[in-house]
C-alpha cells in the first residue's frame, strides 16, 4: 500500500494547476515511463508557459546551490541555465528524478524550494516549481527524504487508469496511418486484456535488466513496429516482433501478437463492413478479444457497420467496447439502409455501459 495519496492522470492534472496557481511545490512520485514529464509539458504548452527541466539526478550541489563566480571583488554564487532562466521569466521550473538526486544535492534544494533562492539569484516571482521522482527502489542511487525535504513539498503519487492509458493510444499517429491502426489496436485490446500495460516493473524484472510494458515503452516499440510495416516489413516477421518484444518484453509481445493472430481466424474487414448484420461471429471468448481491434479497423471505413457488429456480441464485449466505438459517430438524418440498425446498436450498447458504470467520467 502506498504512503502516499494514489491519483489518475486526470487528478494529477488538476492538482498541478492548483499547485500552479498556489505556488505550491508539487512532486509527482510514479514508476518510470507513466507520463509523469509529459503531464506536466501538456500543462505548459496549455498554458503558454515554458517548462525549464533541470534534471537533479545529473546536477552536483553548486548547480542548485550556485556556481561560485569571481565578479570584481566579490564571488556570486550564480545558477545554472534552467534556473537562470527562472529567475529572469515567469515560466516552470521542472526538477526532474528530484528522488534519484544525493542527499547532498536534495540538501542545496531546500533554499531553493522555500526561499526560491538558488545561490544567489531570486527565482521570478511568477515562477513555480514542480518535482517528479522515481520510487525509491525505482530509482538509480536513489535516496530518503529528511524531514526537512519532505516539510517543503506536497507528495503524491500518480497511476494512471486503464481507460487514460487506452485513450491516449487511440489518438496516437496520423488518422489512417499504421501507426494509429497499431496504436487503436492496442488501446481497443488493452480494455478486455489489462495485463499488456505494466505501470510497475514486474518483481525481478530491474534486477534480471527486463523491459516491461509501461506507456513509454508501449508507444516506443509501436513507433518502431509501424515503420517497419511503412518499409514493407511483414508483421509475422522477426523484426516486427523484436520491435515489440525490445521494449515491453517477450511475454508481454508475445501475448499482444498472439491476439492479433487469433484475428485471422475472424471475418475480413471488407466482409464486415459489407455485412455486419450477417456476417459470421467469434466462436468463443478468445477470437471475441481479438475483435476489440479489429473492430477499430472496420470503425474507419463505416461506423454503420462497427456499431452493428459489436451488437451482435457478447453483453461483456459490448460494454468494453464502448468507450472506443464512440469515436465513430453516427451521421445524423443519414438514409444509408444500416443507419436504423446501427443507431439500434449503439442505443443497447450504450445501455449495458450504462448500466455497468462505463459511462461515469474517468475524469480524462
């Protein structure tokens, strides 16, 4: 259990802008690759503020505390970049992997986090400071927090929820691309097989030097997968599958393509799309997962047809489909002969949602 209050990406967001608008300082705490950085860079680009990232990890004590510079007769502690750059504009200063940082450094930190002093130079007066770390036994040479460290700041830690994670994914790559095909159908597949995404590294996996499925990892291995399949690389092929296996590792690869495989036993998309209401179904709950990314597929050519066939599903498909159909919109006042009996569909899908509590707010 963790000592530290457990929030969403979507609450996490919310409290940084309170931090932001309090001049609080805020560390996120999570394990590696969540998104921790890229919350924060969203809520600068949002904002218009910039986001100057110092990385304490790499810092020694008279970066923070200030560099000793002879001016005239007197020596200046004088800071560097990012925090020169903090002093003089209004903008964010980011102190990443705080966690990772020695004692020593933590300790040059404390004027700077309570007095916005660092060496020498004041901090603007419209900056503000937000912290991000590794747990403790995450982290290279990480290290305990004093008293006084924790004193200055507001800790929490962030874990995202499945459904962020998944509608992250569904927008990832240019619409039609094999990036966002790959991507839809990851997000599609993740709602019925949670256990693709790792937001923790799995027991041993640090030690035996494993990759695992975080988020960064995922989006870095289907960045790779889909320009092999733009260079003509067959997605049956080694390569393809070391792209994958390279960044989440082989078990969780592994079990992603083996669902993807279980796809061919499946209708075609063109045959979907030209008969979802006749068209033949999975025969059991295994090619039923497979469908959650196919579907995405046949959703882009016909939303008609996407919505039709996920209603000829089991109850349980229906309802994790859901969230993903609803990006495909049915054409209002549209005479398409399946327009009826796809507004029929998505009227008792959205019912099961309904009535399973999918259609509460994940706060996104």
């Amino acid at each position: 259990m963790s000592a530290l209050p457990v929030l969403s990406i979507a609450q996490t967001t919310k409290l940084i802008r309170a931090a932001l608008a309090s001049n609080t300082n805020l560390e996120i705490v999570g394990a590696p690759g969540i998104g921790k950085s890229a919350c924060l860079y969203q809520i600068g680009k949002e904002l218009g503020v910039e986001v100057a990232t110092l990385i304490l990890s790499q810092c020694d004590q008279s970066d923070v505390g200030g560099i000793p510079v002879p001016v005239g007769d007197q020596v200046l502690r004088l800071p560097v970049g990012p925090i020169k750059r903090a002093s003089q504009s209004p903008m964010i200063l980011f102190l990443d992997e705080f966690g990772n940082a020695h004692s020593a450094i933590k300790g040059a930190a404390l004027t700077l986090l309570q007095e916005r002093f660092a060496g020498d130079t004041k901090l603007h007066p419209d900056t503000r400071i937000i912290l991000a770390s590794n747990a403790e036994a995450q982290s290279e040479g990480g290290h305990s927090y004093g008293a006084p460290t924790i004193g200055r700041l507001t800790r929490i830690q962030m874990v995202p929820l499945i459904d962020e994670v998944s509608a992250y994914f569904e927008k990832l790559g240019a619409e039609g691309s094999n990036l966002n095909a790959l991507a839809s159908d990851f997000a599609a597949t993740l709602c019925k097989e949670p256990s693709l995404l790792q937001l923790e590294p799995p027991p041993g996996s640090i030690r035996a030097q494993r990759s695992w499925g975080a988020p960064r990892s995922w989006e870095r291995g289907l960045r790779l997968a889909a320009e092999l399949l733009n260079q003509s690389i067959d997605a049956d092929s080694e390569l393809f599958h070391a792209a994958l296996a390279g960044n989440v590792s082989e078990e969780v690869a592994n079990a992603f393509l083996a669902i993807r495989r279980v796809r061919r036993d499946l209708p075609s998309i063109d045959e979907i799309v030209s008969d979802p209401v006749s068209v033949k179904l999975p025969k059991n709950s295994e090619q039923e997962v497979a469908t959650l990314g196919l579907i995405q597929h046949v959703g882009v050519r016909s939303a008609e047809a996407a919505w039709i066939y996920v209603g000829r599903l089991s109850p349980e498909i229906q309802t994790v489909s859901y969230r993903s159909l609803t990006k495909f919109m049915l054409a209002p006042g549209s005479k398409s002969k399946l327009s009826n009996a796809a507004i029929a569909a998505r009227n008792k899908i959205m019912g099961r949602a309904s009535a399973s509590g999918a259609l509460s707010e994940s706060g996104w």
